[in-house]
C-alpha cells in the first residue's frame, strides 16, 4: 500500500499507562490524511496521556500505534526528534522561551531539527508566521504578545517542519471565547491545506459550531463518533 493512502495515525489494540496505572486500555482507532478530530473527555480520563503517547513522551507498553511511518512500540530514542518533525506539538501552556524574540524562538527548533541553511531558514520563518497571521512579529518577545497571538506563535512553530498531523492539547484552554475563535478558525485553514488535527478540548461551545470527529475517553475506553453512538454536549 502507497504511504499516502495509509493512516497518518493508527492506534490498535493500545494500552496507554502513567507509571503502574492503565489509563486507556484497549483502544483502536485510525486517522486519516485531512481529518479534524477532536478528543474529548473527562478531567483526567486521559486525553493527555494519550497524546503523549502519540508523539513518544509516554512509552507505549502494549498494543500498536504508527504515526506518521513510525512504529511508536519499538521507535528508538534516536528516532523520535524525527518523528516530531512529521507532527506538530500545541500545548496550552505555550512553552515559549521568554528571554529569546519569537525569531529567535524558532530558529532554535528548525536548528535542533537539522536546518543549516541561514537564507532558507529565514525565508520560513516568514512563510510560517504570514501562516498564522502575525507576518511583522518576528523582533518581538513573548511577553510583548497577547495569550491567542503566543498561541499563534507556538502554531507557527509547530508548522516549520510542514507535519502530517499537528497534535493539539487544549490550544484554546487558557484563551477567551473570541481569540478561541480565531485559533480555531486557524487550525482549520491548516486542515484545509491537507493537515491532519488531533485536538484535546473541553470547549463545548466549539464542538457545538464546528461540528466533526470526537474520539471521547471514558472509563478507560476511547468511544468513535463514526462508530460508537454518544452524545458529545453531555457533561466532560
Ligand atoms: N505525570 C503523571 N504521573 C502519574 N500520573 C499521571 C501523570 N499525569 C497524569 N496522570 C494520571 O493519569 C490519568 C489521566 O490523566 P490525563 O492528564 O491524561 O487526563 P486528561 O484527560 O488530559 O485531563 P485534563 O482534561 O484535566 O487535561 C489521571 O488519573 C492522572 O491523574
Ligand atoms: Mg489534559
């Protein structure tokens, strides 16, 4: 089978622990090129843990995960830098460095990622920070920013390597209904480009308009809207 007909991301029978505790047990599901998925669940039913596994910070003990042509189960510590260069991580908690200029802020990933090339690294960071909106930025420092523009910014940031699949936990947790918008509105002009999104969210209110996917952990299971039926809007 041709890769680009494969899944960017395929979980198969995968246990997903913390230290001695199963948070996820037994779980299957895929995801294709181009999908918008959302992950939903509880405080604590393990959407994190999940995610963490997905991108190799938690190690997967039991079962299969292959994201982006990588086999998460055997992938080799050597090899997980280049796994994150076909997936881009958002986090709520924007991970910034505060004492560097957002410039400075990405050349240091695409540098830890094997760019070299001083022109082209230059000429992507200005095609990544036109991408989400914030072209003239490039001097500043973080704290000169507002919470939903260093959310762009860590968008930005997850763009560089041009990934398969951004991976987002909570991209809006920590941003008021307005700005939530626009870095919704954000990710979906990546996903129309071809960009797979696997998002963790608790809000509600964008489950409610922009209708799609919801994988939901509960009870240690995670439940597929194309497969299993629940109601998205009860209590999570
Ligand atoms: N670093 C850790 N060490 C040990 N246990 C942890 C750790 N992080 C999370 N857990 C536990 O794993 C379970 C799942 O947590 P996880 O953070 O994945 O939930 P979540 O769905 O992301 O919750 P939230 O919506 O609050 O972000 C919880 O019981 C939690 O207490
Ligand atoms: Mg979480």
């Amino acid at each position: 089978m041709a890769f680009s007909s494969s899944p960017i991301v395929t979980v198969k029978n995968a246990s997903v622990f913390q230290e001695q505790n199963t948070v996820l047990n037994d779980i299957s599901f895929t995801i294709d090129k181009g999908e918008f998925v959302y992950l939903i669940g509880r405080t604590g039913s393990g959407k994190s843990s999940l995610l963490k596994t997905i991108y190799a910070d938690l190690p997967l003990r039991m079962g299969h995960m292959e994201v982006a042509g990588y086999s998460i189960e055997n992938i080799k510590r050597k090899d997980i830098p280049f796994l994150r260069r076909k997936l881009g991580i958002v986090f709520q908690d924007f991970q910034l460095f505060y004492d560097r200029t957002v410039a400075e802020n990405l050349f240091f990933v695409m540098k830890a990622t094997g760019w070299t090339d001083k022109g082209k690294m230059k000429n992507r960071l200005a095609d990544v920070l036109m991408k989400v909106g914030l072209g003239s930025v490039g001097n500043k420092m973080p704290h000169q920013l507002s919470g939903g523009e260093q959310q762009r910014i860590v968008i930005a940031r997850a763009l560089l390597n041009e990934p398969l699949i951004l991976v987002a936990d909570e991209p809006t947790g920590n941003l008021d209904p307005e700005v939530s918008d626009g870095i919704y509105r954000l990710f979906q002009e990546i996903n129309n480009s071809g960009t797979s999104i696997l998002m963790a969210t608790h809000n509600h209110r964008m489950l409610k308009e922009h209708p799609g996917r919801v994988l939901k952990c509960e009870k240690g299971k995670v439940l597929d809207s194309r497969i299993d039926i629940f109601d998205y809007r009860t209590e999570y």
